[in-house]
C-alpha cells in the first residue's frame, strides 16, 4: 500500500484529490497539508511515499517543499497538481525529479493515469535488483517501443475488445491460449487472435508458440502488467 500526502490550501481541490485517490486500489491517504511547513511538520511524524502537492499555496510555494525533499535527501516521490502551466516553472518542477505534473483544472482520467504509471514503476522496482537496458527503457524511462495509435485497428470494436479484456484479466495469472479466449468471448479463434495480436502489439501480451508433435501450434500468452495501463486509450 502507497502512502499518500496531500498539499493542497483549497478545501474543495483537496477533497477532489481525496476522492479521486480513493478510487484507486494500492494508494492510502496517510496525511493532508495546507501549507508548506505544515507538511514539514507531519513528514517528521508520517512515514509517506508520494505527495500530490500544490504550488500555489500561501507562504511558501509547493516548489520550496521540492528542494527541501531534496535537501534533506528524502526518498519521496512527488506528484505536482497546480494551475501553473507556464514551462519556467514546469521545468524547475522536472529538475527537481518530479514523477508527474497535472496542470488543473483536470479530469479523473488524467489523475488515474498519473497514479497507476507511478504504482506500476514502483511494483517494478521492487521486484527488481538488476534491469536491461530494454526494461529501464519501458519502464523506468517511458520510451515505449510501440506506437500507440488513436483508434482501434481496423477490423477491430471497443465492444468485442472490451469483452476479450475482461476475459485476460480473468486469466492473467497464468498463461493462456488463444483457444480459451475464443471460448469464452464467443468468437472465432481467427477473430480472437486478431485482438491478441492488438495487445502483444501494445506490449500488454507476450506470445510464445508451443509446437506439438502433431497438430497445429499452440499460442500461449503471457500478460505483462506493467504495460497495461496502454489499454486506457481504446475501452
């Protein structure tokens, strides 16, 4: 479980946050700040992980709160909700290392996205001792490898996809044929491999091809979790 502090002075953006956090598995809601010192304060006293953290706040700016992290060599990650929008400060944001920025006002989906890329680095990390340089690209660095269009290819319907989906999400836990998905979606395994080959694309599936000594190969997809937040785009 994530611990989370909240930075904000508005009341009503505040209990958005808190709203917004809540619907999100993984993430618990350890401490609120209105201010700067405040959450200096309750850092001496709370054991926190990511802060969603104002700018503009009375007193001190959310980027003092940035440099004293830093200064004190703090392991925490920060998340920047603000309405400042021009780059100056963005980029004194990004040189203090930042995982997100969200420039209000926002939209849940803006939030969720932001939440679940940071909870799927951090699962990551802590499974890992060593990556490769293809990993720490993917991973770590946001370098996808696979272009994301902005519609479903051709052929293809965000409802049958949406059905496929939550069949994978039953059998995640182990590998699974193309077969399996075609029975239980109702569909054709020609049309059921087109929307597996639409995940393993995004990079969501990996494919391994079992040869048996008679018949036809068998495919075997394996789901990699750390690039499912890709799908968002097309359900």
């Amino acid at each position: 479980m994530i611990k989370v502090m909240i930075v904000e002075d508005d009341p009503m953006v505040a209990e958005i946050n808190k709203q917004y956090l809540s619907k999100i598995d993984g993430f618990r809601l350890a401490a609120t700040a209105n201010s700067v010192d405040e959450a200096i304060r309750l850092l001496k006293k709370e054991e926190i992980q990511l802060i969603l953290l104002d700018n503009f706040m009375p007193g001190k700016l959310g980027i003092e709160l940035l440099a004293y992290l830093r200064k004190n060599d703090l392991e925490i990650d920060v998340i920047i909700i603000s309405a400042a929008s021009d780059l100056e400060r963005i980029q004194k944001a990004l040189r203090y290392g930042v995982v997100d920025y969200i420039i209000k006002p926002f939209e849940f989906e803006r939030f969720n996205a932001a939440l679940a890329s940071y909870q799927q680095k951090t699962m990551f990390i802590e499974k890992q001792k060593a990556v490769s340089q293809q990993e720490l690209d993917d991973f770590l660095l946001n370098r996808e490898e696979h272009a994301i269009a902005e519609e479903l290819p051709k052929g293809l319907t965000k409802d049958t996809l949406k059905q496929v989906w939550e069949v994978v999400q039953e059998l995640k836990e182990g590998p699974f044929s193309t077969d399996e998905i075609a029975n239980l979606v109702g569909v054709s395994r020609v049309s059921a491999r087109k929307y597996l080959n639409f995940l393993r694309d995004l990079g969501i599936l990996d494919v391994k091809v079992i040869y048996g000594t008679v018949g036809r190969p068998v495919y075997q997809h394996e789901y990699n979790h750390y690039k499912e937040h890709l799908i968002k785009n097309f359900l």
